[in-house]
C-alpha cells in the first residue's frame, strides 16, 4: 500500500537530518578526527529510515523482529551515532567520546554501541553481512527487512559483487541496499579512480530491482523505501545521487574532507550554515 506523506512529515524529517548534520560536525570538531563527507552525503537517507521507516526499538536494542541495518562504509559511523543518540539508544553526551581510548563510540563501529549489529570498516564485507542476517530470518521464520547502506567507491570491491549475486541467487527480497553515490572517495572522483558506470545496468544484471534517486529529496527516499518494500522475489537497491559533504559549503565535492575533521574554526562555520 502506497503511503502519502505529508508536507509537514517531509518538513520534520528535513529539520532532523539537519540537526544530525550538526551533531555530526560538533562530534568530529570534538575528536579532532572523522570522515565529515561521506556522513554529511548519506544523512537524509539514514535520518529518514530511522525515523520513519525502519522497525526498531531503543529501549530494546536486541528484540528479535527489530529491521536490521548494516553501515557497510563503517568509517561515515558519526553519523550513525548522531542518529543513534537522537533516537535515544544513549545519552547524546556520549557523541562527544567519537574515537576517545575506551569510547564506545570507536572510528568504526562495533557492538559495543547500543544499535550496532556487527562490526564494520573493511570495506566491501557490509552486503555479505546482509546476506547472512537474511538468510537468517528464514531460518528463524522472522518477517523483519534486512537494510545496508553501501559506499561508491566501496563498490569497486569484488566481494560486493559476490554477494550480490548470492544474494539475487537466493531471492531475498528482504534487503534493500543503498548506494551512496557521491562520486568521491578517498583518493578523488570514482570516475577517474575506477568508473563504476554504468552503475543502473550492472546491478539489474545481477538480479536486482534498481530504484534511482536524488538522496537528498526526502519524499524520493521515502518512496524508494516503500517501492523496495514492496518488491518481491528479487532483493532491491536504491542508487542515491548525493553530494559529498551536503550542506557544508566549503566541504561539498571536496575531496580532502573524505577523511579530515573540520578544525573549530571551520566547524563554527558549517554549523551557522546548518542553522
């Protein structure tokens, strides 16, 4: 059943994705170290399945018909813990820790945080990941959705691409993955690293239903969730076109904030920017 949403839901999603993109920019200044651009690029589509979409229950991080969800670019994790936090799986204060010897909140994530499911950070393992936990939910004759939130240049990996067609192989139309496609990573455009074009026509080669949006246009995302949703017999992949360091101007498209703090100064800046 398709859901229409309202102009004041999308309005209310828009203004909390802008306060994780703060909260984002306060825990990185803090640390002194983080990946500002791949975090602030996936925001709107990680704050509306958190805040709309996904099953889950903070006060009961493990109840077993909670909808799993994968950050398989582990090292954009601030902005997990920043949705984390606002969702009330512990108390904000603690985002001021990111990366701090004994932190719960390390520079990549792991089970120590309340909401994390597995570990992640080497890159290209996150889709395998997903694969198990649904294939699980056979096995344990669970309905929950299996979501994994995928990097570009991540995607230059082969053992993405082993799983992904496990994954066709195996029919699991309870996972839906996102592609974070910001055109950069590490050391400069994905286009000129290793093109990952024609990105659209590879994944529907491997068996997947592919769903092609803008990922900062909030009613885009909530459709592509439900359209995924309501696929069966074929697992989905929404392909999000964002910018890399969205909503930050000096960091937008820049590839030196892939993996560099903004200094105080800089972070005083952004978060006027975010106001």
């Amino acid at each position: 059943m398709k859901i229409d949403y309202s102009d004041k839901q999308i309005k209310e999603l828009e203004d909390k994705a802008k306060k994780i993109r703060r909260l984002i920019i306060l825990m990185l200044a803090k640390a002194c170290s983080g990946h500002p651009g791949g975090s602030l690029s996936s925001a709107d589509l990680i704050t509306a399945l958190f805040f709309n979409v996904l099953r889950h229950n903070p006060k009961d991080p493990s109840w077993p018909d909670r909808d799993r969800f994968h950050m398989s670019k582990g090292h954009c994790c601030p902005l997990w813990y920043a949705v984390l936090s606002e969702l009330g799986y512990f108390p904000q204060e603690k985002i001021f820790t990111l990366r701090q010897m004994g932190s719960m909140l390390q520079g990549h994530p792991d089970r120590r945080t309340p909401g994390v499911e597995v570990a992640s950070g080497s890159l290209g393992q996150g889709l395998s990941v997903c694969l198990g936990m649904s294939l699980a939910s056979r096995i344990d004759k669970r309905d929950y959705r299996v979501y994994c939130l995928m990097g570009d240049g991540e995607t230059q990996e082969g053992n993405i691409w082993e799983a992904a067609m496990a994954i066709s192989h195996y029919k699991c139309d309870n996972i839906c993955a996102i592609l974070d496609y910001n055109g950069y990573q590490i050391d400069g455009k994905t286009s000129e690293v290793m093109n990952l074009e024609p990105v659209v026509g590879k994944w529907q080669a491997f068996g997947w239903h592919t769903i092609e949006i803008n990922g900062h246009n909030m009613k885009e995302i909530l459709q592509a969730y439900q359209e995924a949703e309501s696929t069966k017999a074929k697992p989905s992949i929404i392909i999000a076109h964002t910018i890399k360091g969205k909503g930050v101007s000096f960091m937008e498209n820049v590839v030196d904030f892939h993996g560099r703090a903004p200094t105080q100064e800089e972070a005083e800046i952004a978060l006027k920017e975010l106001e």
